[in-house]
C-alpha cells in the first residue's frame, strides 16, 4: 500500500534528492559538486576539478593562462574549498591544460577552411 500525500512534490526536489543518492561517495566527487560556488561560475566555466590523491586536487583548465591564474590563486582556493567541505581534506592544486579536441571549432590537421 502506498502512503498518501496531500499534495504533488516539486520535480526539482525529487531530482536533488536522487542526485545525491546517486553520486559517488568521494572527495572528488564533494569537491565537484561545491566547485562552482568555491571559485565562482567564470572560473568554473574554464577549469574542473577531475581527479584527486592524497590531498592534491587536480584541476583540467581550458587554456595555459588559466592554469597560470590558478596556481596563483591556489591558496585562496584551497581555503575556500576546505571550508565549504568543513575540513581540511585538499592540501594543494596541481593545474593541468587539457588539450584541445580535434574538430571543435578547429580544422584538423592538413585541412584548411
């Protein structure tokens, strides 16, 4: 027998409520979820966190100048990061360039356009 409710949920609840069900259990997958609202949406439009060991938090940036940027505002960032997680769990950035995707919105090699 199913219990009945007064009123429907809102769909946005009930999609929170199963994200966080789903989600891995890790520190990455914690740091992921609060990454946006540690360092802002137009850092978080440009670099992600994608993996994590023993503390050291690796972050994929879309170009080399923001690799450069992070590593200067690591400290900051660690900060931030270690408290919206209440803890200190990340002990250092370490900032990568991803390279770009062959034939997103470049030629591949030997065409022109």
């Amino acid at each position: 027998m199913t219990k009945w409710r007064p009123s429907p949920r809102q769909l946005g609840q009930a999609v929170e409520r199963l994200r966080d069900e789903l989600a891995p259990q890790t520190l990455l997958a914690e740091v992921q979820r609060v990454w946006p609202a540690a360092v802002g949406a137009g850092i978080a439009a440009q670099a992600k966190p994608t993996a994590e060991r023993a503390g050291v938090l690796v972050v994929s940036c879309s170009a080399s100048v923001w690799a450069q940027e992070l590593d200067l505002m690591a400290p900051a960032i660690v900060e931030r990061l270690n408290q919206t997680l209440a803890g200190q769990r990340i002990a250092r950035l370490r900032c990568v360039t991803v390279p770009p995707i062959e034939g997103k919105n470049r030629p591949a090699k030997g065409k022109s356009r």
